[in-house]
C-alpha cells in the first residue's frame, strides 16, 4: 500500500488513504470526495484493507429461501416493479395454507432462512402475520425467519392499535428472528418526496430498526442507488446508518441495491454500469466501517458482478434462494430465476480468490471446514 501511496498524486486522496490504512474513521466530506476522485483501483486496495480487517479472506453464503406474500400494495413507489393493483392478471395474494406449502417443499433440504418481505397489503395486521410466523415455526422450529421491511412493518403494527415497541414485542413471540433492510431506499427526504412520497419516512425506518434492536432483534440496512440520487445522498444515508449503528451495533449487514429500469415509471433513467455498482461497494464498505458485512445480492447485478465485487468490499454472497423470489426480475435483472446450489456459490467464491464459509442467519459458520478443502 505504501508503494502504491507514492503513485497518488491528490494530497486530499493520500490523507484519507492514509486514514483508511491507519483505521481511523472516515468524514462523510472524506467519502465524498472518495466518490468523487478515487479511481476503481485504488477504491478496490482501501475497499479490501477495510474488508480484510472485518473478515479477513472470508466469504459468506447461507441456504434460504424467499416467501414473497402478496404484489398487492397500498404504495405506489415510482422506482417499483413489483407493485401490481388488485384485479392485474400479474398480481398476487398467498394465503397462509399456501405459504406453509412453499415451506414444505424444503422439508428434506438443509435450508436455514425463510426471508418474508412483499407489497403493504392494506387489509391485514401484525396479528394475521404473526400468526404465519407461528406455523412456520410450529413446523418447522429451528428456520430463521427473516421477515417484514420496516415499511411492512409501520402499517400492520398501525393497523393493530400498537406503538411499534408493542408491535415488535408481539411479533418477536410470534417467531420473529431478525428483519431484512427493505424500504430504505434513500434516506434524503427530499429525494423520497420524488420516488416514494406515499412511504414511511426515513424517520420512522430508522425508529423501527433501533427499536428492534433494543429488543434484541438483529436486522440488516439496504440503500436504493443508480437513479436521481447524488453522491452527496449516499453518503448522507450511510452516515446516518453508521450513526445508529454506532447506538445499537443491531445491523448485521449493508446490501446496496441497484435501481433497475424495467417495468417502472422511472425506466426514462437506464441504469447505472457495473464500474459504478463496484465504486459504490467499495465506498460502502469503507465509510460503513461498524457494519461487519456488506452484501453482494446476487440475484439483483448477477453472478458474475457479485464475484467481482468480492474484491471491491463485500463479503457475502447472500443465498441459494431456489428461484423463490421475483422482486428483481419483474425488473429486468439478469438473474430471471434466480437459484444456485451451495456448490456454485462455492465455485464462484473460490475463482475470486477467497474462501467460501457457509453461514446461519447471524453469521455463524456452518461448514467452512468442509469448504476449506482444495481452496
């Protein structure tokens, strides 16, 4: 590092390189300016110092699978192409019977995750939820139920009577166990009025999140890039996660999520190259430096983007997820079915240099011994 420092002309760039080496935390003017003026080389060396330090040559993945409720939504988000109105012939609503059968069909696999996010379906409340939650548990006791963006969850709690404290409290004796980073999007309130105006405020994502984990429910933080944000937004949304994050410690992992164009009434935009997608990883993974890990949502770039971004700051490939979700490809993502074996995953992690370990849904390893071998 201290070879490829003398190369860097830009004072401002070698202070905060210097910072990144000497793990001192990074202004949010820092990270603007890393946005800004860094090129893709030197954000991949600082992106992977800051990797190595949380999770040294690690890769993470984890055998789940998506339940995805309803397309039915109250909302009307303008980046969104999953939102169908009742009567579509693409619209749809499971019942409970139906959910527990997608359940069923991994009976003799060893999944670990059931991930439960869908549209705001105006009609039910943290009751009829929770009371999925409870038969999936009943069933099958030891899966991680992974369940309900923050937005979700403002609306069936709202619609119980119960503050979200209350709310979240029921649910946890439901069979919650952690909750996904849905929702975020952006956080610039600004930028929301113009892309999601109807949705619950950054706020209120944020109250909801701290609450959860006072009550000792882990959860994880997404940002939507790539459409009328600036690098200026991003950096404002990272800040104020790392800024709760520094309160709580409650976030397992950052997944940047990439607006896609189909299908969506912001599609005039196109969407952002791959060399953007990896600058954002990198700067993600240095400015969140309390975040043990940023994840590479497959299904979302595709394989090949996510295996590269092993060397730009992330560290887990999420899933196998078995062609169980449809949230990205109803916009247009590369991934049309998304599903890969354990094996695949391995494979991929390995042709990037790194070591594959399987995972629980709080980042315990499973099997990384087995997977150590040949590596």
């Amino acid at each position: 590092m201290s070879d490829l420092l003398t190369h860097v002309n830009n004072k401002e760039l070698r202070v905060i390189a210097d910072k990144i080496t000497g793990n001192i935390r990074i202004t949010p003017e820092d990270g603007l300016f890393l946005y800004k003026n860094a090129d893709l080389v030197l954000l991949g060396l600082l992106a992977g110092i800051a990797r190595r330090r949380h999770n040294d040559n690690l890769a993470y993945f984890n055998r789940n699978f998506h339940i995805e409720p309803t397309n039915k939504c109250i909302y009307n988000c303008r980046f969104c192409s999953y939102h169908k109105p009742e009567g579509d012939p693409e619209s749809w609503e499971y019942s409970h019977e139906e959910m527990l059968d997608i359940v069923k069909r991994f009976d003799n696999k060893t999944v670990t995750e059931v991930h439960i996010v869908g549209g705001v379906h105006p009609s039910y409340d943290l009751h009829y939820w929770g009371s999925l939650l409870n038969k999936i548990k009943e069933h099958r006791p030891t899966l991680h139920i992974k369940a309900f963006s923050a937005i979700e969850l403002d609306h069936m709690i709202s619609l119980a009577g119960c503050s979200i404290e209350e709310g979240l409290k029921l649910l946890k004796g439901y069979g919650l166990d952690s909750i996904p980073g849905g929702g975020a999007e952006i956080f610039d309130e600004g930028i929301r009025k113009l892309i999601c105006d109807e949705k619950s405020s950054s706020e209120l994502w944020l109250r909801i999140h701290e609450t959860a984990h006072r009550l000792g429910i882990p959860s994880n933080a997404t940002m939507l890039y790539g459409h009328i944000e600036t690098y200026a937004h991003r950096i404002d949304h990272m800040e104020r996660l790392r800024t709760l994050q520094d309160k709580t410690h409650g976030f397992n992992a950052f997944i940047p999520l990439k607006y896609k164009q189909s299908n969506n009434n912001m599609s005039y935009l196109g969407e952002v190259n791959t060399i953007e997608d990896l600058r954002n990883y990198a700067v993600s993974r240095i400015y969140l430096d309390n975040f043990p890990h940023i994840k590479a949502y497959w299904p979302m770039t595709g394989k090949e983007c996510a295996q590269i971004s092993l060397s730009f700051g992330t560290d887990d490939m999420d899933g196998t997820i078995d062609d169980t979700t449809r949230i990205y490809s109803m916009a247009g993502s590369e991934e049309e079915n998304p599903s890969m074996s354990s094996d695949e995953i391995c494979t991929l992690i390995r042709q990037a240099g790194f070591i594959p370990v399987e995972r629980d849904s709080l980042y315990k390893p499973i099997y990384q011994q087995n997977y150590l071998k040949g590596v």
